[in-house]
C-alpha cells in the first residue's frame, strides 16, 4: 500500500485569497509572481507587476469552480505618471445554495454562502526595479456566522535592462482579523512567500517560468502513513524525503506567443499534484493549459485546470482596452 500524503491547506481561513483571479493566472498554475505580460488584473498575482500596456484595462474574468461554487472578479488599471500605477480590484464567490435542516434532521430556512474581497493596489518603478502593495479588506460569510480581515500583499520585481528577464518576490495574506466568525475561534490568514523568475529566450516563442512558493515554512507535508502498523496496532508515520519536500514548492509555467494576436499557457504545480492525487491513479492532477487570442481592442482567454483527479475547473476572461476608445475618439476631433 503506497504512503497517503495529507493536505497542507485547511487551516486557515480566507483561502479563496490564494485562489487564481484571471485564466492566465490558472494556466500558469495557479502561483506566478514574475511573469507581467497580462492585463490590468496582474496586481493579484504581485501588486508590483504592471506594464504600459496594461495601463487602462478592464479584466472580467469567471472562474468555474467544482460543485456550484464559482468566482467573478473585476479590475481596472491606470497609470498616473509621478504618482505611479494604480489598480482596483473586486473579487466575489459564490457557493451556491446549501440546504438548511435543524438537530432532528428537519428542513428549514436554506442559505448561500459567499466571500468577496475589495483590493486597492499601487506600484511605483525605479530603473530596473519595481515596488507594489496591495491593500485588501475581506468577508466571509456562512449562514449567521462571518469573518472579516484586513489583508496586505507586497511585492517587488526585477527588470533586466537588456533580456527579456524577470524576478519577482511577494508576502502575500498578511494583516489581521477584523472579526471572527465566533469569540476566539482563533482565525487566521494564509500568509505564503514566494519567489519567481521567468525568461524568454532571444529568438525563441517560449516564456518559462519557476515559482517557488511557500518560502516561510520548507517542511509542508502534514503526515504521511506507509500503510503500515506497529506492534500495538498504530500506524508507522513515513518520512518525507528532502527532495519530496522541495518539490513540493516549485511551480513550472510557459507561454508559447504565437504572433501577436495568440498565445499558449501550460503550467505544472507539484503541490496541488501531491496533495490531490488518488491513491494508484494521478491522471492530469496538477496541470493546467490556457490559450489567449487578441480580437482588436479585447483579449479573450480561456484555462483549465486539475486540481484533483476527479475532474478541472475552468477560467473565463475578457480584457478590454479603453485606450481604443480613446484614440477613436481623438480622431473623431481630428
């Protein structure tokens, strides 16, 4: 019988935080801090990734996830010369409805569960550097029970002035707990570090991404059982390897640009790999693949991605530049 690895997630709360906000985000796997050829949503993945281009983009994006649980987000960037590049942002899941019954088993009044989240994120450059904070405040509510909190993300990349060369590095989730969903429930965020590169060679249609995540704490594994017992009948915990334990923090992402107007996302992420996996069947567990194909003004992009064996979840994404309605505007003067 092969060892059962358990999840290293579940202890926290506000997890939708870590969730992806736009398909690109999924098809990179979900964790991605250095890679800023997106639009004006990129402020999630590090509030220090931003670009001239994404500069006046408004990003929609639904992320369908399993059962009746889904996600909308909304965002808007702008730069502001001196003052830096501002973003805004709003993210709102929805669990569907759950069905109410009372102690003896009784229905009663049914409820829909719901998170959301209001971000306010800004970025200033300095020559081959740039500097980003996200200011997020959250709620989750689960019947007459709710929690609210106070989040901040930092982030910070590195430009090479010649190669086409990033590097990226967040604290993510940190801040504190307005309120609790009861007195001293003992809620916390799920503050993560993450350290990423991503570089293109000259010449060659590939984007190649390595994101290391989980920089405060190494040993992720929660336990391990080896299927075996001891003499009094209690199950032998196995050691994880050192390798098992690196690995479990690396994230592998690409991007194939196909011209202009098209472009390829493919992703590997070890974590979401060696935790959701069925015991004797992996299948896909862990991959993910999204395309992206700019119509004039709008860039509509699609992901999927499996986080567990049993099926994938899907991202669906519109980002449209504002700026054409400027210029079409300005020639109408003209």
């Amino acid at each position: 019988m092969e060892g059962v690895w358990g999840q290293s997630a579940g202890q926290q709360s506000f997890t939708f935080l870590e969730l992806p906000a736009s398909a690109r985000q999924q098809a990179l796997g979900g964790v991605n801090v250095s890679s800023q050829n997106g639009g004006g949503e990129m402020f999630w993945m590090n509030p220090a990734l931003f670009s001239k281009e994404s500069g006046g983009q408004v990003s929609l994006n639904y992320y369908d996830y399993y059962a009746d649980i889904g996600q909308t987000t909304l965002a808007y960037g702008q730069s502001f010369g001196k003052s830096g590049f501002w973003s805004a942002g709003f993210q709102y899941w929805g669990y569907g409805d759950i069905m109410g019954t009372s102690s003896q088993g009784n229905t009663t009044v049914g409820y829909k569960p719901s998170s959301y989240a209001i971000t306010l994120s800004s970025a200033h450059s300095i020559r081959m550097f740039a500097l980003g904070a996200n200011l997020t405040f959250a709620q989750d509510n689960f019947f007459e029970y709710s929690a609210s909190a106070l989040v901040l993300d930092f982030g910070g990349v590195y430009y090479h002035p010649e190669y086409d060369w990033t590097v990226g590095l967040t604290v993510e989730n940190a801040g504190f707990i307005l309120s609790g969903y009861t007195p001293g429930d003992g809620v916390s965020l799920p503050f993560d570090a993450r350290l990423g590169t991503t570089f293109k060679p000259e010449g060659f249609p590939l984007r190649v991404s390595l994101t290391y995540q989980g920089l405060q704490q190494f040993d992720q594994v929660q336990e391990i059982e080896s299927g075996q017992i001891d003499a009094l009948g209690n199950p032998i915990q196995e050691e994880s390897s050192f390798a098992d334990k690196l690995s479990r923090h690396l994230v592998f992402g690409g991007e194939f640009v196909v011209g202009k107007i098209f472009n390829v996302w493919v992703s590997y992420n070890i974590q979401h790999r060696r935790e959701m996996v069925l015991q004797n069947f992996g299948g896909v567990s862990g991959f993910a693949f999204g395309t992206k194909l700019k119509v004039k003004s709008f860039n509509l992009a699609y992901a999927r991605g499996w986080n567990h064996s049993v099926g994938g979840t899907n991202s669906f994404s519109i980002i449209f530049d504002t700026k054409s309605l400027l210029v079409k505007k300005k020639r109408v003067i003209d």
